[in-house]
C-alpha cells in the first residue's frame, strides 16, 4: 500500500510542478514563490487559478502542436 501511495504522489509531482517550474523559469523566480501565488491567490478567488493551472498543463504537454514553423534563413551559399 505504501509502495502504491509513493507512486502516486511521483506522479502527481511530475505532471503538477512542471506548471509552476515553467512559469518561474520564464519570469525569473523561484518555484516556490509561484506555488505559493497559486495557492493563495486559489483561496482568495474562489478556486479559478486551478481552472488556469490545468489549462497551462495541457498546453505545455501539448506544446509541440502549438509551436509555429518560422521560415528558415537560407545563407548566401544556399542561393
């Protein structure tokens, strides 16, 4: 039973933390300070920031699809 609640809780920490991890990466702070946003701004608004949360992981585990193909710069030799 134990084995099967560690599993679990690694799984639920791969999938959730990639959210707050990414988001702190792209503004420049630490993870924590997200989570913690998070966390707050959940009990203040009611819940909706989950509603944001899940939304975020979707994309990001669906980004590849929403990745636009910029055209690619051909070098004078190419010509």
């Amino acid at each position: 039973m134990k084995r099967l609640i560690q599993k679990i809780t690694f799984f639920f920490e791969m999938q959730s933390y990639g959210v707050c991890g990414w988001i702190a990466r792209k503004i420049g702070i630490s993870t924590y300070k997200v989570r913690l946003g998070f966390i707050y701004f959940s009990f203040v608004s009611l819940g909706s920031p989950i509603l944001v949360y899940l939304i975020l992981a979707w994309i990001l585990d669906h980004k590849h699809y929403f990745k636009l193909q910029g055209k690619r710069k051909t070098s004078i030799w190419e010509i």
